[in-house]
C-alpha cells in the first residue's frame, strides 16, 4: 500500500499555533499529504460543542513545516466544527484519517468527554472517518509553560498508529483510538490497549473570593485512585507509564440486557 497517496486531516484543540500540532504535522506528512484544519483559538475542554456563536470564518496561512512552506487553515469555531468545515469545505474528497493532537495534557477516564481533541476525533469517527485523538502528559505545575515541551516522543507514536490506522481496518464497533503518551515515555516505552478508568480524573473545585456577584471560577486536580482496574488508561499510562491505547466507540448504549432494564422499569 502506498501511504503517500493518503489523505490526512490534522486538527487539535489547543489552536492553530500549538506546537503539539506542528509536530504532529511534521510526522503525519511521512505518510501522505496532511492538511491542517484547526481553531483559531485556543478550545480546550469543548469537547464535542459546536458553538452557537462561532463565526466559521477560514483564514489561510503560511506555515513551514520540514522545510517546506504549507498552506493551513485557522477557523473561527470549535474542534468538532474544524473537522465539518475541513471535510466539507477545504479538502477536496473526504480524508482517509483524521488525527487530533497533539494535546497538551493526558485525556483520560471518563473525562474525556470534556475533551475537545477527543471531540474532533468522534466528530470524523461520526462521519466514517477512522480517527486517532493523541494526547501528552503535562505536570499540573507546566501549564503556564507550554511552549517548552518536547513532543518528539509523542509524535512518535502518534505516527506509529496513525501509519497502522491508514492501513489496517478498525474492529466492529471501534470507530476512534484514543492515544495517550506518558511524560517519562522514550520510542522504545511498550503500548498496551487499555479501557477507560471508571470516574472521574480531574476532579472539580469552585475557586471564588468574595460572593457570588463577583468573579468564580471551576478548577479541577488530579486524583488517581487506588481501586481502578489494572488494564485502565489511567493505571496504564499514569501508574505504570506506559503508552495507553484505547479504543472508542461511538455507542454510547449501555452494555446490559435491555429486558433487564425493561423489567425493572415496568416492575
């Protein structure tokens, strides 16, 4: 198979000028040609909102990746819309891959439904689009310093499963993978497929001075149970640091008998 002649659509939630990105970028075009569909602002934590007041204005711009001057595209609206808006408006025929990333900082758990990067992902996977969502763990003390992480490593990884997404077909019923990269991980740090830590990661806070008239703020830290199962994301990629790979359907029914439920709900 001749991965040149693919077709990859890059997005992210961090914007158009993250750095996590334009690795991304950099690797993804070793296997074929890579267009660049991100927000033009910075949309952590949208997950998959579309926005109402987005303006879905296309801006075009230079960039040089690999020594060669790309054309990119900043949109006003959200990463789930960045995807629409590249599929339908920008690239010429629908892409064989979609990858969102690279995101400063792990998604994880259940949390990421928060996730902007992982809502693009089943944005394209809702399209029929195979998706990879790829994440980087960042220290809850490096937030104010993102422009100094080296993502080499997980760029890395992030080409190593899109390559085999590009040429592999997804199981039934696995529309999207989510990647996480530990911190510490090298090229040589072993993957694991993983499941989804049951609860929460990033637990909420309220941060308000004064009354409620005045400015507040939802904030959140890292809690890592004791009790999660050993082949969850979390226990994988944060305790044993190992690369997490999940993957991800986009059925979200519950995997229980329904006469069951019927039967308690009529009981």
């Amino acid at each position: 198979m001749n991965l040149k002649k693919k077709q990859i659509l890059l997005t992210n939630d961090d914007g158009i000028d993250s750095p996590g990105l334009w690795a991304a970028a950099r690797v993804l075009s070793e296997l074929g040609f890579v267009t660049v569909v991100a927000p033009r602002e910075h949309c952590s934590a949208m997950g998959r909102g579309f926005g109402r007041h987005e303006d879905g204005k296309i801006e075009v711009r230079k960039m040089v990746i690999n020594d060669q001057e790309w054309d990119v595209h900043a949109v006003g609206g959200t990463p789930s819309l960045t995807v629409l808006h590249g599929v339908l408006e920008v690239m010429p025929k629908k892409p064989d891959l979609v990858v969102s990333g690279i995101n400063y900082g792990e998604n994880v758990s259940t949390d990421i439904s928060y996730s902007g990067t992982v809502g693009a992902a089943i944005e394209a996977a809702s399209l029929g689009i195979p998706a990879l969502a790829t994440s980087y763990q960042v220290m809850e003390g490096e937030w104010d310093s993102l422009k100094d992480i080296d993502f080499s490593v997980a760029a890395y990884f992030t080409r190593f499963f899109a390559e085999r997404l590009l040429s592999k077909k997804l199981p039934t019923d696995v529309h999207l993978l989510n990647l996480v990269i530990p911190q510490s991980a090298t090229k040589s740090t072993p993957w694991q497929i993983t499941r989804l830590a049951p609860g929460r990661y990033y637990n909420p806070y309220s941060k308000r001075e004064g009354t409620w008239e005045e400015e507040g703020h939802i904030s959140s830290h890292i809690i890592i149970r004791d009790d999660l199962p050993e082949d969850s994301d979390v226990t994988v990629a944060i305790k044993k640091k190992l690369v997490s790979v999940t993957p991800i359907s986009l059925d979200m029914t519950s995997r229980v008998d329904l006469q069951d439920v019927d039967t308690l709900f009529r009981s």
